[in-house]
C-alpha cells in the first residue's frame, strides 16, 4: 500500500514496531510505517511513553497527516479516544489554606482574564496588605 492510499482522518489498526522518548513507530502494514508523537499518545500529560504502550501493542490510530514527497505519516492514537469528562476541582482541605486561612488559589479561580495592569494593581495591593501586617506584628 503506498502513502497515497492513507487518507488523512481515517481510524486503522496497527501494530507498535519501536518507542522513542518523543514517540512510538506504528506499523501500518507491511512495508509502511507511521509516527505517534509522545503528544498524541493519551488524552492529558505523557510522562514517559514506556507506561502508555510497548513494542507489539495493537492499537488504532487516526491519520493525521501523509507527506507523500517524504512518506512520512503521522498518526494518533488520542483522537481515537473519547476525550475523558473534566472533574470539577474541590478543595481537599475545606477551602483553607495549610494554616487554616482562605486559600489563594480559589480567590484567583473564578476571576476570569485580566489585563496585567489589573493584575499588577492586584498583586501592589496584597503586597501592601502583607507588608503593613508584617509591620504591625514588628511592632508588638
């Protein structure tokens, strides 16, 4: 089968031939052969290829483009995936900061975009606010 007859967006089977850091060799048949980036291995964050896949794999990948000058394919094997539900994030500890106070991260959440003049008057105002605190603590 040469390149010319892998349309791009099509789902194959294939079967993992070698794994490289930056990602794994798919064998489409016989003589042709694609490239599934470390990227588009798994839905999220690939830390190392060697936990998702390993040489004689049988997988299915999407065809995400042929360069028919070079022969190269690149493959997919995330888009053959349903993308999994985002969980909503919860507190762990109640909302409270290590030390019992509000947690900064959740303040800043729901803020939305800012511009950095916004952000900058922000962060000039909680800067002030913890210097003065420090201040008054000296003082006692």
């Amino acid at each position: 089968m040469s390149v010319e007859q892998y349309e791009v967006g099509s789902i194959v089977e294939g079967k993992v031939t070698g794994i490289k850091p930056f990602g794994a060799f798919v064998a489409l048949d016989e003589n042709k052969q694609g490239l599934v980036h470390i990227s588009e291995v798994a839905h999220g964050y690939v830390k190392d290829i060697n936990d998702e896949l390993s040489v004689g794999d049988e997988v299915k990948v999407k065809i995400k483009s042929v360069d028919a000058d070079s022969g190269k394919i690149s493959l997919s094997i995330r888009d053959t995936q349903e993308a999994p539900e985002k969980e909503e994030k919860k507190p762990s500890n109640g909302g409270g900061g290590p030390k019992g106070g509000p947690n900064k991260g959740s303040q800043q959440k729901n803020q939305g975009f800012n511009t950095l003049e916004d952000k900058l008057k922000d962060w000039l105002k909680q800067s002030n606010e913890i210097q003065a605190d420090l201040n008054k603590r000296i003082r006692k």
